[in-house]
C-alpha cells in the first residue's frame, strides 16, 4: 500500500521565531557582568585620593591616613624624630632631594613657626624646637629665623620628588580643628584627569591595605 503525499501549500510557512534572550543591565564595576570600559571609565571620572594629615601648630604630623604616610613617607620615616615637617626640612639630608623648591618650603616653615612663637610664647616645646633648629640647622635656619617673617599658608601647591613615583605637584588646604585650637588638618589632592592623579592613584594602590585570606585549619 502506498502512502499518500502529504498535501503541499503554495506559501512555504516560517521557521518559528527564538525569543531573544533577555538584556540585563550591566551590573557595578567589578561584578561578572559589568564590561571592562564601564570600569575604566568610572575609575578615570573618579577623584583621586586625599591625602589627610593631623598635625600641631608647631608643624609636628601627629598621624595620617594610609595616602597620608605614604605621601610623605620621606618625614614619617625621617630619623629627626620626633616626625616634624621643619625638623626634617633643616635637619635631614633628603628634604633637598625631597623638595625641589627646598628654599620656598624652608621658608614657609620658619615663617609658621615664627607666627606661633608670637601667638603663644611660652609653650616650651616649641622654644625647644626652635632651640634645636638654631643649633643643628646652622645659618639655613639662623638666617630665615632672624627676618622675623610671619606667615600662616593655609593653601598652596606644593611640588616633591618622591622617592617611588617620582615627581609630583599637589595642593594643600589646612583647617584649624575646632576641638583643639592647637591642632589643624592638612588635605592634599591633585586634580583629576592629570599624570598628578595618575602619580598619586599609583601611590595608593601600592599602598592600600591587601585584603587578609583566611585559611581554615579544620580537617576534611
């Protein structure tokens, strides 16, 4: 017996159509499903780091944030202790190196001290200090402390040689802490977009704390 031919149509029909798959929004930078140009992107348009340093009217750097220490690294580790920013200005051999405009800086600094020396005469650590600059740091300091110069640098910029990334030119802004009239917050940023922010973003990352990975000591 023979099968019949099945019956043909003169309209060939349509293969069925897939459904598309479903587009899902690009998920945060750092997650599976966000492409790499999002992250970078963001990551340019981002503020570089601040650098935020506590420090005393007699210019001592009492602490700092993890870009702080790194940053100035040079004073932190200076061993004119204890950490002061124009004790390792007269008194270390690397401020020179350190700071390329080394007279503008040895400047600012004695004018500062000068201006707290009149505002409260008699704290007795900083006629220490100003005694221990006179003798060590010779006529550099004599001869800047003797003009009688009295400035406060509440902003500025600021240029270094950093001994990792090289040079490097910020600004700075200090603000006098309400909590303490002898106490006032150095912030350090360079703008964005800039090899400045590329330098300083460079310095942070290799200074970021690692994340700590924990093993178990539990047996199987």
């Amino acid at each position: 017996m023979t099968t019949p031919n099945a019956p043909t149509s003169s309209t060939s029909s349509a293969p069925p159509t897939q459904p598309r798959p479903r587009q899902h929004p690009p998920g945060p930078p750092g997650s599976p499903s966000a492409p790499a140009c999002a992250t970078s992107s963001r990551r340019s348009a981002a503020s570089p780091p601040t650098s935020a340093t506590p420090a005393s009217t007699r210019l001592d750097l009492l602490a700092g944030n993890t870009l702080a220490h790194a940053l100035f690294a040079p004073v932190f580790d200076s061993p004119a202790r204890p950490a002061n920013a124009a004790r390792f200005t007269f008194l270390d051999p690397a401020a020179t190196a350190f700071y390329p405009d080394w007279d503008a800086v040895a400047d600012q600094n004695v004018a500062t001290l000068r201006a707290e020396a009149g505002r409260n005469p008699y704290d007795k650590a900083l006629s220490d200090l100003i005694g221990e600059l006179s003798t060590r740091g010779g006529d550099p300091f004599r001869g800047r402390w003797a003009r009688h110069d009295v400035r406060h640098h509440r902003a500025g910029a600021k240029r270094i040689h950093h001994p990792l990334v090289g040079d490097l030119t910020f600004t700075y802004e200090t603000t006098r802490l309400t909590a303490d009239d002898g106490l006032y917050l150095i912030l350090c940023a360079v703008p964005p977009g800039g090899r400045d922010a590329e330098t300083l973003d460079l310095l942070a990352s290799w200074n970021s704390p690692q994340p700590t990975i924990e093993t178990s000591t539990r047996g199987t």
